[in-house]
C-alpha cells in the first residue's frame, strides 16, 4: 500500500459539486483576489444585507454522489407500477419513435436551447415549431395556429379568454361549458372564470346557443368518447354573435372532419399522444388555432416567416413586441414560459409518420376501440354513446367484478358511477385489447370476429374530407437515416448549452446535468397517468413530498404547491391564494396589487388575470423600489391594498437593502407580499424569502433548479407559502393533491403539473446538498461580480449594491454608444453571434442595456472568453466611432456573417475581420445560419405557416 490517500477522500472521487461548478478551486481563489476578497463568504458578507442572511445552514440533507442519486430514484420509480392504461382524459399512452426520443427528447443540444429570442441561431427549433403550427393548422381546419400552451386545460381558459375580446356580444359575461369536458379543463375554465368576474353556464352541448353566452366551450369527443356534429350549434353561436371554441383530440382529427370546415373560431387540444409520454400529467404542449383575424388576440407565442438581409426566408417569433405579458397589465394572457421541446417532439412525430402513418395509428385505434365496444355488447351491456373515435363508455352490469378482474390485470379503466370508460391509444396491441375484453366480458372473444361484426362508428357527415400534412415536410423523411438526418440538420442550426454561454439575465441559464436529466425518460416516470390509483404512483408521491420539503427548507415557507407549470402560472396561482385568504378575512374588497415600474412582465399580467387593480410604483434612479413613493401609496390605498408583487434580488441583479422593511410596510397597511422568485439562484443557501417577509414565492424550477429550458419550454412554476396561504393554494377535483384539501383554485390540467420533470429538480438538491447548494449561489454571485468587474473598465454598469457589488447578474448600458455612433444593442447582439455566443437579455428591465447572468456553471476559461469578445467588440465600435469603418457597412451593422457571405463576399473589411474575430473563433467556429432577419417584414406580411421548400435558406 503506497497510497497514502485517505479513504475518505477516495469515496469522495465522484464529487458532483465541482461537476456543476463553473471555476475550479484555484480559479475561484484567484477571482476573489481580483475583486479584493479573502473567500466567498467574504464575498457574501459584502453582497448580501446582513439582514436577510440566513443564520444558520439550510436543513437540507448533505450531498449524494450522481450513481447513489439515481439508485435511489430508481428504488422511487420502482414503486410507481406501469399498469396498461384505458383512462383516457386527456392523457394516452404514446410511442415515442426511438430517433425521436435519442435524439430530440433525450438530446442536450435541444433541450438546454432558450426562448428564440435570437432567431439567426435558432433556425432549428423555429422551423420544427412551424411544422407544429403548420400540422395544428391542418389538422384543426384553422388559418392560424400557436406555437403552445401550456396544457388542454389552460388552453381552454385562454380561448374563453379570446373569445370575450373578440366576441361582438360586448355587453355579455357568461361563458357556456359543454357539460361533458374534461372535468380538469371544467376545473381551470372555472378559476379563470371567476376571477375574471365572468359567469359560467355549465350543460348539454345541444344548449350551447339557448343562453346570452359570449362564447361557448364545445367538447368535439367529449369525456365519454361520443362525437358531436358541431356545424348547426356553431352557426347558432354566430347567429348569437358568440364565439365557438372547440376542444379536439388530435388524433381523433386524422379520420374527422376538421372543426375549422364546421365553422369554429378557436379549436384547442393535447398535442401529447403525437409522441410525448404521459410523465404523471406532464409537461406536454397544447395547440391553439384561431382565424386570421384574432390574430391580435391570440395567446403566446407564434412563429413566423421574414427574410434575411440576403432575401432569403427566416423564421423568427412574429409580432415579438407584442408576445402578450410585455404588455404587461394590459396584456390579454401572462404566458411566458410554454412547452417548445414537446411540441418539437409532436411535430417530428407528425413527420417521422407523415399523413399515411397516422392514418394507420388513427384507424388501428379507432378499429379497436369498435372491437371491445362490440364485445360489451355481446355481453349484454349498454354502450352510453352513439359514435367513438377511441372512447367508449358503458354502463357495467357489475362494476366491483370488472374493477376486480382489472386490478388484477393490472388493466386501468376510467369509472364514473355504474358507467366505466376505456379509450385505446396507438401503443396497445392485440393482445392488449382481447385482455381488456376479458376483464370487462370476463370471457374471451375472437377479436377478427368482433372486427368483421362491428359497424362504423364515425358519423358519416363527420368522417374526414379533407386533406393535412400535404407540405413537403411531412413527407421527405420516409427512412430512418433521413429522419435522423433532418433531425441532426435542425439541430446543427440552433445554439444551446452544447455550444457555449448563454448568458440571459433573469433567465439562469446553468447546467441541466444529465444525470438529472436521466431518470425521465425512464418508462416507470414516463407512462404513468395523471389519475391512475394512488397505489401505483407511490414512487412518484414520495419524490414530490421529499422535493417539497427540501424547497420548504430552502425558501423559508410553510408549504409548497406544486401545480403550476411555469413561472407565470405559479404567479397567478399565488396571487390567488392572496385573493382567497384576504376573502376569508371578510376583505375581499382588497383588490390592488402594487407592482414595481422594473417588474417582468408577467407580474402585471397576472395581476389582471387574478382581477387585481394593478397601481405601479416608482424606482430611484439606482432601480431601486422608491421605498418613499411605495409607502405613500401603501398608505393611501391600505384599505384596498391586496399585494405588492417585488423581485428579489430586483430584476436589475442587486440585493436591496430595504426589503424587509418594504415588506413590513405592505404587511402594516394589510397587504400580502408576492416574491417573484425567478432570481432564487442568488438567495438559495444565503437567505430565504419567507424569512424576508414575504407570504409566496413562485420558484422557477427551470431556472434556479436546473430543469432545461427546452428552447422556450417545458418549466415548472411551484409556489412555496406561509401556512396561513396553504389552505388556498390549488386543488384537483379529479385526483386530490396530497396535503390539500381544496379540491378547487385548480391553474394545471394535472395534479402535480408536470410531475416527469420533477425528479431533475430532485436530483440537482440531492446531489448538491446543504454545502453544494450554497456554494452554487456564491459562485453565481461571484462570476457575476467577476464579470462585472473586468467589464466596467469597458462599459458602465448601470447598478451596483452595497459595497459595489451586484447580485448574481449585472446590467451593462449600451445606450451612449448608440447615441454617439449609432451602433446599437442590437447590433452588439448579432455581433456576439460572429464571436461565439448567444446575447445576453437585451432591453430588460432597461432599454439599451444588456443583463448579464453567468450562472455557477460556467467556467472562467468561458467568461473570459466572453469578457475578451465584449472588449474586441468595444474596439470595434471605435473603428466605426473614428471613421476607420464605414458607419453604414461595418462587421456590426452587418453581423451575423454567414457561410453564404463567404460566397459572395463584397465586404470593406475582411473575411478574418468578420467570422474570425477572435481566438477562440479560430479554435471552433459556431456559423448561424441566416443573417439578419427583418422583423418589420414579417409583422407586416404575417406568414405563420410551412413556406414551400424551394423557398427555405439556401
Ligand atoms: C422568467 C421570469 C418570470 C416568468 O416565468 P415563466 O416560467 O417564463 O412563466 C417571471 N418573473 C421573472 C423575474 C422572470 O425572470
């Protein structure tokens, strides 16, 4: 034995810690002497108010190693049971093709994309969502489609929510249900409604046109699997000048007539059975499809064609200004944060099988579901509908003998009373469907048999007509290798986290470690459903309970709900539970919330949704909450005063000195105070909003807790509150939420939100621990002073907080180069492409200023490299500010160059100048694809659809 190590540190070789960690020991000595500073608790003691640290370490366990981690996932998942399931609702088995799942869903090149923001090198994501649209649009019949919601439920919300805008009925403010919805949608439309302060009429669909409705809410197959002709309630509707929403199952659109050819304004649905796994509820993307005309209206995001300043075609997000929460309290919807990865997934899978696959899955299901329905039949019982594309629903002779012979099957059927429901899903095979025979029949039957018996069970008028994914995309990639080549050419457009820093401010951009990211995939997280019995979701239940607890611990809050699916939504939800409780203390009058001028846009946004008065109060010079202007307008309004919503740290990345007593402020003239926690990666560890003050917090699971950003989605937006909020937070009327007892306030479709992407969140607190959680947050706040340190000989930075330091993110002001030569933050975003890199946040919350937010995980070795490209950049502005470059026709203005310029280059500065300007460049090279794009051109030639092929970027 010469080793001479100890045996303690040999069990510690598989440290994660330093694995997340950016710099590595020696490194981050050396920044702290750069800024001055002895260690990062010197650091921290500088940064941060004394009196909002925590005093002592935060009561999570000590760290795991990654294989010790997922052994213990894996002992979790092994007590969720895959049972086959016939549930339905709204959530189906699915199979994801292989190429699919290796190499979208399980690929970090696509899921640890963002937002396309900067569409030049995100031509990838951009063009597989336009396929999205493009097969929504087909498939609904509609003119314009979204680029996704964030599930069927809200999405059913947000078209009652278009249709009120858009209704001619001004005067109305009752809203009709179809009685035979998804009872979850019914739930989401319910809470929407009402703090809209808008009536609902919930019954039969044959009676949606009897009341003074604005609009009315149609279920095209409803729960129990029946079909309804649409056409004469519609024109009804109309006739009534209301507007007709439908929600549709996408693959029951394949064999039906669309809702568009029968006269719907809005049709909505699940784009999960395109490929996207159950995962216990989530996330998954819903599609929304509208008319031209509502285009204004429409909620979220949409892709849209333009052109590059070569002429050629470019997909950017159109109307970007006016992505609905920057309009803030007059925004129409708050969604920020939708489901960009699944609905990528669901768009490949509409390619990966083209019209001709998914007409042989649509009918295999439809044909089948025909076979159990004739065996029911056979058997005596009464099938309750007329017509199913792959729903039936029965009235059983002998339910407990059913449900008896299906548990032991391991067989899952929807019950209702004395009537059960199975819906077949396209991964279930013959021999599944003679099971499911024998445990409703209790005897076997000849499926080739009943097939030969069984009658058609789709209306004549509504079988489908017309045709869908006629576009060249859908019919290119026959063989796998194309596929996975179409996949790869996509991919190798888009700059993600593979390549380099993306430094958004406010946006966390830090590793998603693939060990986090393993387990979801894993078919005991994956293929549970939503509602399946509490006794196979055990797994599922004790890893939420336990990431629960440690986010009680590290927020400082009594409780955490974890419904919502994005940040907004948790920001509605919370605001909520305000609303409920201050209506629990005979206030309910309190109705205004205080929103600082320096908010996101969502705050505001979600202010109006939750019916809220919002007032807006001023920040000082330094961006500052005016504590002065905050008081005086606390007071003025305190017998009306709901809430404050603040970010904390601030949304310009520094630790205001007065938040505690900003707090005490709200809370002494009877309001309530929201934490926008989407800056959490510069508290956790160091201090606690509940311990600030505050009574609920929206936790950005895909920022501070490393759920990828999936290039604009998925997320998770938990809140954490204090006890006396809990009793508010979101039920589910379908399945209780563990520890709640409201079965009401529902702001998901499912219970736990997207319960698959939970166990990343998990893993990241595990394998960091009490030591490693708080190390993260100081390495957060010191790369960001690091930065802002060798940037300020350059640039000026807009705010500092004590002791000159900022939070774990700083802001640059670009605006008096812009002044002086022209060149603006814009062009400083485009050049960065030419250099390697993804912008920072630009025009927020400052216009002409980038936000800078490096995260823990980047390495100095990448901040240098970034501060070296941001001072060539400087320089470069000099040779335009001096006149060695042409003003007009500069490597700036003219940024990102392209391969294609190469072709043709007629530049006055050369090729090296342009897409080698920098070391690092020489060494690996990211080229975008376009150059670029014109977003005027495409806001005023709206183009949302698939451009003929020829037409695409050479
Ligand atoms: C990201 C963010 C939000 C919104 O979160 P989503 O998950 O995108 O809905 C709200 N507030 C701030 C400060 C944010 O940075």
């Amino acid at each position: 034995m010469t080793d001479k190590t100890s045996l303690q540190d040999l069990q510690q070789s598989d440290d994660f810690i330093r694995r997340h960690l950016g710099p590595r020991e020696n490194e981050i000595q050396e920044m702290l002497s750069e800024l001055g500073l002895s260690s990062l608790d010197d650091l921290v003691e500088k940064a941060v108010p004394h009196k909002i640290q925590v005093k002592e370490p935060i009561g999570v366990e000590a760290s795991r190693s990654e294989r010790e981690t997922l052994d213990y996932l894996q002992s979790l998942a092994d007590e969720n049971i895959v049972a086959k399931s016939y549930i339905g609702m709204g959530y189906y088995d699915t199979v994801t093709p292989a190429v699919i799942q290796r190499n979208v869903l399980e690929n970090p090149a696509w899921y640890t994309a963002y937002t396309p923001y900067q569409p030049e090198i995100a031509q990838g994501r951009l063009e597989a969502i336009l396929n999205f649209q493009q097969m929504t649009m087909d498939l609904t019949g509609m003119e314009l489609a979204s680029a996704s919601l964030l599930d069927e439920a809200t999405a059913a919300a947000e078209a009652m929510g278009l249709a009120k805008r858009s209704s001619k009925n001004k005067k109305c403010n009752t809203f009709f249900v179809d009685e035979k919805t998804f009872p979850q949608t019914i739930d989401v439309v319910k809470t929407r409604a009402e703090h809209y302060g808008w009536d609902l009429v919930i019954g039969p669909i044959e009676e949606a046109a009897d009341h003074d409705v604005f609009g009315a809410l149609l279920s095209y197959t409803n729960v129990q699997g029946d079909i309804t002709d649409l056409e004469n309630i519609i024109q009804k509707l109309h006739d009534k000048k209301a507007i007709a929403c439908v929600a549709a199952d996408i693959m029951s659109l394949v064999l039906l007539k669309s809702p568009g050819e029968m006269g719907a304004d809005v049709v909505f649905g699940s784009a999960q059975r395109f490929g996207v796994p159950m995962g216990f509820g989530g996330p998954h993307a819903a599609f929304f499809a509208t008319r031209e005309s509502f285009k204004r209206s429409l909620p979220g995001r949409i892709i849209g064609v333009s052109k590059d300043t070569r002429g050629n075609n470019a997909m950017r997000m159109a109307m970007q200004t006016r992505e609905q929460h920057i309009r803030r309290e007059k925004a129409t919807s708050n969604i920020c944060t939708a489901q960009v990865l699944l609905a990528n997934i669901a768009s490949f899978y509409a390619v990966y099988h083209g019209k001709k696959g998914l007409t042989t899955i649509a009918n295999r299901i439809n044909r089948y579901a025909s076979i159990v329905a004739s065996a029911v039949v056979n058997s005596g019982m009464e099938v309750v509908n007329d017509h199913w594309f792959d729903t039936v629903t029965f009235r059983a002779s002998d339910v407990e003998a059913i449900q008896d012979r299906a548990k032991e099957a391991l067989v899952n059927l929807h019950y209702d009373g004395d009537f059960i429901s199975f819906s077949i899903d396209e991964a279930k095979s013959q021999a599944d469907i003679e099971q499911l025979i024998e445990v409703i029949t209790g005897a076997e039957s000849d499926v080739f048999e009943l097939d030969s018996e069984a009658t058609s069970s789709i209306p004549e008028q509504l079988v489908r007509e017309s045709d869908f994914l006629t576009h060249p995309t859908f019919n290119d990639y026959y063989s796998e290798t194309d596929m996975l080549r179409y996949i790869k050419r996509l991919e190798t457009k888009d700059f993600s986290l593979v390549h380099g820093m993306i430094p958004l401010g406010s946006c966390t951009m830090k590793l998603n470690a693939t060990s986090e990211m393993m387990p979801v995939t894993w078919p005991k997280f994956a293929c549970i459903h939503p509602f399946a019995p509490e006794d196979q979701t055990y797994g599922y239940l004790k890893m939420i309970k336990e990431l629960e607890a440690d986010l009680v611990e590290i927020t400082g809050y009594d409780f955490v709900s974890m419904q919502p699916n994005s940040g907004a939504q948790g920001e509605y939800a919370g605001l909520i539970a305000i609303k409920k409780y201050h209506e629990s203390q005979g206030e309910g009058h309190r109705n205004i919330c205080l929103i600082p001028s320096s908010a996101h846009g969502t705050n505001p946004a979600s202010a109006q949704m939750a019916g809220m008065k919002v007032v807006i109060t001023k920040c000082d010079e330094n961006g500052n909450v005016d504590v002065d202007d905050l008081k005086a307008k606390a007071e003025e309004m305190k017998d009306n005063l709901a809430a404050l919503m603040v970010t904390y740290p601030s949304t310009h990345g520094v630790y205001e000195e007065e938040i505690k007593d900003i707090c005490d402020i709200i809370h002494e003239n009877g309001g309530q105070v929201y934490m926008d926690g989407a800056n959490m990666n510069a508290q956790v560890g160091i201090s606690r909003p509940g311990d600030i003050g505050s009574d609920v917090s929206h936790l950005n699971l895909h920022k501070t807790f490393a759920i990828p950003h999936g290039g604009g989605g998925p997320g998770m937006g938990p809140i954490g509150v204090k006890s006396h909020l809990a009793p508010f937070v979101s039920g589910h009327s379908v399945r209780k939420v563990h520890s709640v007892e409201a079965r009401d306030n529902a702001v998901s479709a499912a219970p736990y939100g997207s319960g698959m992407i939970l166990p990343i969140s998990w893993a990241y607190i595990k394998m960091l621990g009490q030591v490693g959680l708080r190390r993260s947050t100081e390495v957060a706040l010191l790369n960001a002073n690091y930065l802002k340190n060798k940037l300020s000989a350059h640039y000026p930075v807009l705010y500092v907080g004590r002791n000159d330091k900022v939070a774990h993110e700083c802001i640059i002001d670009l605006r008096d180069i812009k002044n002086e030569t022209g060149i603006s933050e814009v062009d400083f975003a485009k050049r960065l492409m030419d250099y390697g890199f993804h912008a920072p946040t630009m025009s927020f919350p400052v216009a002409g200023t980038f936000m800078i937010e490096p995260t823990e995980s980047e390495s100095k070795y990448e901040l240098d490299r970034f501060v070296d490209a941001m001072i060539r950049i400087r320089q470069e502005v000099e040779k335009v500010a001096s006149g060695e470059w042409d003003k007009d026709n500069n490597p700036l203005v003219n940024a990102p160059h392209t391969q294609a310029d190469l072709r043709d280059w007629d530049k006055p500065y050369s090729i090296s100048e342009a897409v080698y300007p920098s070391e690092a460049t020489i060494l690996s090279k990211f080229w975008p694809t376009t150059n670029r794009i014109d977003d005027v051109f495409g806001d005023r030639n709206l183009m949302c659809s698939c451009p003929a092929t020829e037409t695409y970027a050479e």
